[in-house]
C-alpha cells in the first residue's frame, strides 16, 4: 500500500508519500517521495487576515503538482490538512473549495485540537515512562500537550508560532498566558522531559550537539539559537545555508521551544522527527486496515 499526506502550514506546504512494508507482524513507513514548498501563507493571513489571489494561484499549482506525483505513484488514498493560517483566514473555505475544483484534491481545514490529536498519535510511540511536555511550534501555532507515563494529561493550541512572531501578529498576553497554561499544568514534584516537534525544532536538533541519537539539552538548543542569531538574514542562507523561509523563522521558533521548556522546568528534549504528516500517514493505514478487515 501506499499512502500520501499533504499537509498545508502557516509557513510551508508538504507532501510526503510513504509505502507500507511489514517484517515479522511489524509494519511500518518507508518514504517514497517528498516535497516541501514555502508558500508561507501566514505571511498573507496574519497581516491582511485573507489569502491572496497570488498565493491562492501558487496553491493551485502545488496541488496540481502534488495530484500529478499521487497518480505516478499510485497512491491508494491521501489526506490532505492545512492548519492555522487557512483557518483564520476570511476566504480559506472560499480558496478550499477553488482548488478541489481546479485539482480534485479535498483539503481539511482542521482546528488545532484535530492537529494536536494526529500528531500525537505518532509522537506518543517515542515517550518513555514519566512526565513530558511536547511542544510542537508551527507557523500560526503552538500545540502544548503534557504526558505521564504515556498518558495524555492535558493538551491546549496558542496563537502563537514562528510567522505570527516574524509579523509582529502575536497577541501580547499570549506568552504569559502559555507560562501561566504550563504552571498549572506540569507537576514540578516530577521530573520532566520534553519533546519537540515541528521543521524548526528538527533543524536546530540537527546542527546542535546530541546527548543521544534524538536528544539534546536545552542549553544546547539554546546555545546554536543564539549561534544563529548572530547572523544576518543573507548570511544565515548563504553562510549557514539555511533556506529563506526556514533562515528568518527559525529563531522565533527557537524562542518558543525554549521558554516552553525553560517554564516546564524541563532540561532535554527529544526530536523523533515525526509531526503532522506521520499522524495522517497513520490514520490512513488504520483506515485501510479496518476496511480490509470489514
């Protein structure tokens, strides 16, 4: 089988389309294909509150694009998602509906409860024993969850994530009332550990040094955040060769993830490499799995 996810952000838009393989009664996803453009429509939603006639054209394409890639692979079936931006916008169901008529391809438009759920069905595989705070940073948001012992506590979306924080759109109490979400939601008798989710967050894991193969410390994350900061736009691209829509987003998005973990009390944080996409993948296959079985 074969399955795609399209997953449509604040900042990019990516497909990724993943075979199923099966060893020994265990199966799992083998990426096949992926492709990420940044169409950065929080850039349009959160200064104008619409989608443009430009980004809508862009997106029509994309998804012209992607349907052309689904049909040469032949994928089974696709799920395609798009997040906070789209929400907000005046015109998202409006531009939804033009490119499932222009390209056949249906897009959910789901609030951030429905994000955190997909994504933390993949992530909760990664957790051991004990308290966690994942963090997922996206573009328009950031999705809070805490875990004990594998088990979801609590969960909340803020407004807040590395475009709205680029513009200048977040709202000025956001941070203290995420301060004041994590206070009453952590139990600081406990030793806590976070995860992190999100391009960004993958990034900083990457250049940062490890403690272990998806680990690393706060004061490591911090340190190569801070590292970045240092250089100008221009040299972060062509320096550092970080792409445009991933160089001027990644130190706000850095700022997230480190007071979330600074206020949990957290010290590590573990990056699996999972996020929206692995969730749908996986909501496909259990779809398929209970038609099979029906």
């Amino acid at each position: 089988m074969k399955f795609a996810a399209i997953d449509i952000g604040s900042n990019g838009a990516r497909m990724q389309i993943s075979s199923v393989l099966h060893d020994e009664g265990v199966s799992r996803f083998k990426k096949v294909e992926y492709v990420r453009f940044p169409l950065r429509l929080g850039h349009d939603v959160f200064t104008q509150g619409r989608i443009t006639a430009q980004s809508e054209d862009r997106m029509i394409k994309l998804m012209l694009a992607y349907q052309l890639l689904m049909e040469l692979h032949e994928v089974d079936d696709y799920m395609a998602c798009s997040t906070s931006a789209m929400r907000e916008s005046d015109n998202g169901h409006e531009v939804r509906d033009h490119i499932e008529k222009r390209t056949g391809i249906y897009i959910q438009i789901i609030d951030g409860q429905k994000e955190a759920e997909l994504v933390n069905n993949v992530v909760v595989k990664s957790l051991g024993e004990g308290q966690y705070i994942h963090i997922d940073v996206g573009g328009g948001s950031t999705e809070l969850n805490i875990y004990k012992d594998r088990q979801k506590i609590n969960a909340k979306s803020f407004k807040l994530g590395s475009v709205r924080l680029l513009e200048g759109k977040e709202s000025k109490n956001v941070w203290p009332k995420i301060k004041e979400w994590i206070n009453q939601n952590v139990d600081y008798s406990q030793p806590i550990q976070a995860v992190g989710t999100g391009g960004n967050i993958n990034k900083l894991f990457d250049l940062s040094s490890k403690l272990t193969e998806s680990s690393t410390s706060l004061d490591e994350i911090i340190r190569m955040k801070d590292y970045i900061a240092q250089f100008s736009l221009s040299d972060r691209i062509n320096k550092l060769q970080l792409n445009p829509d991933r160089a001027d987003v990644i130190v706000p998005a850095g700022d997230i993830y480190t007071s979330a973990m600074k206020w949990a009390g957290a010290s590590i944080i573990h990056v699996p490499d999972v996020g929206l996409k692995d969730g749908m993948l996986q909501l496909l296959y259990d779809r398929a799995c209970r038609k099979k079985k029906a």
